[in-house]
C-alpha cells in the first residue's frame, strides 16, 4: 500500500522559518527550495536554491545542495551577508 506524504506530516517541523508548500518545495525566509528527484546521472537528491529579486521579475539561482541542512545554512550565510564562504 503506497502512503500518502501529507498523513504522515512533515519533517521540517522543527525549523523555525522553514515553510513545506508544497510535495517539494520549501520556502524558507524568502528564498525558493525545490528538491529535485533522483535520476540515473545524479544517484542523490539536490537542493535548488532560488530567489526572486525585488521586483519580481526575474528569478535569481544561487546554487545546489545535496542535503536540505546544507542549503539552509547557505541560505543563512546569504542573509548574513557573507556569500558563500565559510
């Protein structure tokens, strides 16, 4: 019997800030976080990270993740204002 993932809740319940809309997409403090699927090419699951810039118009990519801790702590560095380094 196949489970439905919306009974079961969530995993992200935890983390303050972070927002499940959807099967995979999170939304966590104006940024964009979409999951992608496995494949044959790439054996893990990615974490797309995207923003919208201020207008709205255009949609900003800043990077992928192999783990979604990881891309939340990018995200965190980002508002911090120091990129992409440690």
């Amino acid at each position: 019997m196949r489970k439905r993932y919306l009974e079961h809740g969530s995993s992200v319940g935890n983390i303050s800030g972070l927002i499940h809309v959807r099967k995979n997409t999170y939304v966590y403090y104006g940024f964009t976080i979409r999951k992608s699927s496995r494949n044959a090419f790439n054996r893990s699951n990615s974490y797309l990270i995207n923003k919208r810039d201020v207008n709205g118009c255009i949609d900003n990519y800043y990077g992928r993740d192999f783990a979604l801790s990881e891309a939340l702590r990018t995200i965190e560095r980002l508002n911090d204002g120091k990129g992409y380094e440690n």
